[in-house]
C-alpha cells in the first residue's frame, strides 16, 4: 500500500431519488423496533432515500431508504431506482 489515503466511491443515487427494493429486505438485527429476521420491506417495494453515507470498511455507499415508514440502511446491490411513471408524480401540478 502506498499510503495514500484511499478516495470513498461515490453513490450512484441521491437524496430524494425513488428506488424499489430488489429483494425482500431483511433485519440483520440493527432495527431496534423489529425483531432480528423480520422483512423490513418486500421485493418490489417502493421507497425513497432520506440520507446518503458511506461504509468505510466496505468503501461503499451506505443509503437510508424510507420504505412506508420504515427507514432502512440499504447497498447499493439491494435497491435500483423506480421505474417513471410507477407511482403518480406529487407537486407542481397546478
């Protein structure tokens, strides 16, 4: 190693962006309010990034997703971005 420090990757998806989780999302135990192998969100669910981090043992983007309520840490393998036109715009329709 050359001792330079190593830049984080940045993140593919931004705050506010709508994804869809890839498969049913699962509590590894770090949700307090839900017991450990509860589904925290379903394949196909739709949620909305709240946050934006970085795992730096992984040098990942770490994203904070609201799915329904339900804030959870998700990589990127876990979520894509939602198809337009799945659920109906909100806002500037006058």
């Amino acid at each position: 190693m050359n001792g330079l420090p190593i830049e984080p990757r940045g993140a593919l998806y931004a705050w506010g962006q709508r994804v869809i989780a890839l498969d049913d999302l699962v509590n590894d135990g770090s949700h307090p309010a839900r017991p450990a192998g509860a589904v925290l969100a379903v394949q196909g669910a739709v949620g909305e990034i709240v946050n934006v981090g970085h795992a730096t043992q992984q040098n990942e983007p770490v994203y904070l997703v609201e799915f329904g309520g339900c804030v959870i840490g998700c990589m990127e393998e876990e979520i894509a971005p939602a198809p337009p036109g799945l659920l109906p715009e909100t806002g500037g329709e006058e």
